[in-house]
C-alpha cells in the first residue's frame, strides 16, 4: 500500500491497529502493531511519506496509542486522530491530545448523539462530539496538520445525504475556526478546566 500511495504521490496513508485476536491481551496488542508499524517504516521513509495509525477498533484510546508510538521511533509513522471515537470512551480533547502529543498528523472529525451502544450520527454542531473544543485545542498548540470530515453514509444511514451533509459540515467547521482565530475560545477554556 505504501508504494501504491507513492505512485499516487499520496503523502499519508490511515492504518487501523484493528480488532485483536482472541486471547491477545491489550499489551500483547500494543506489541504486535508496533511490531508491524516498525517493518512498514522503512518503506514510509524511502517513499518520503508518513504512515498514520487512527485511533480505531481496539486502539482507538489515546494512551494505547501513545504506548505504540513509544515502541515506533520513525517519525514516518503518525498519529491520526478521530475525536469521535476518543469521546465516545469517555476521554477529553485535551487528554487525549496530551497522550497522542506531537505524533499527530491529522484529525477528523464528525458529530454524533450520546446513546448506548454505536452513537447515532449528526451533521456538525448538532451532536454531543466537542468538535470545536477540540479545534480550539488544537489551534492553542499551533497544529498545522490536516483537517477532515467523515461521513460513514455506508455504515450509518442516518447521515443525510452527502449534497446536504457536507456543505453543511463545512460551514459549522468555517464557523468554529473563524470564531477561534478571532479569540472565541471559551470551549478552549472549559475543555481545560
């Protein structure tokens, strides 16, 4: 995957940890995907790109990944961050971003209701995901990486449909960073206290 992202001139390239086998421990897991991040690495460096490992499946915790970033010293292998999937166990923005720390390359973004079970998702600004706390956060460290929005449709229906969903996503993200840069960081603030 990695030359074929290089013949594509594909400067990052998203991995999952994924699902752990039966019987394999969280830090027996934390081993083996460093394990695999270290043998990629090589191949990123050669190719002049970066690697990112999401946080996703059963390492979607931020410490989990810190611990396998701590195991893969090439610094073509990233961080990529869902807050999503990071809020939904229950961690802060700013906790996470604090454990994920200057490995982070790229974050998306989406908005969903807190429900139990798989939280049902919402266009930006309408769901329980401190989106813009979390852009807040990051302004304050002056991460210039990149910015993304996902949409699911595939695995969540309820999403609208792209033509409506996306252009809206993209104004409420235009609207959080221009109240940002602007000095509006009152989510700043909560999100450390």
């Amino acid at each position: 995957m990695v030359e074929l992202a290089a013949d594509l001139s594909t400067p990052l390239v998203r991995v999952f940890g994924g699902r752990r086998p039966d019987g394999v421990d969280l830090d027996r897991g934390i081993v083996n995907v460093a394990a695999g991040l270290n043998r990629i690495a090589p191949s990123a460096e050669r190719h002049g790109m970066v690697v990112m490992l999401e946080t996703h499946d059963d390492f979607r915790a931020s410490d989990a990944v810190a611990r396998i970033m701590a195991r893969v010293p090439s610094r073509a292998i990233a961080v990529h961050w869902d807050v999503q999937n990071t809020v939904a166990l229950g961690e802060e923005p700013a906790d996470s971003l604090a454990a994920i720390g200057d490995r982070l390359v790229h974050v998306h973004v989406k908005d969903a209701r807190r429900a139990p079970g798989d939280w049902p998702r919402l266009p930006i600004g309408e769901g329980d995901v401190p989106i813009r706390a979390a852009l807040s956060l990051l302004h304050r460290r002056g991460c210039a990486g990149y910015l993304g929005v996902e949409i699911e449709k595939k695995w969540h229906p309820e999403y609208p449909e792209p033509e409506a969903i996306l252009p809206q996503c993209a104004a409420a993200l235009r609207r959080y960073l221009a109240e940002i840069e602007a000095g509006g960081d009152s989510d700043h603030q909560r999100a450390e206290s």
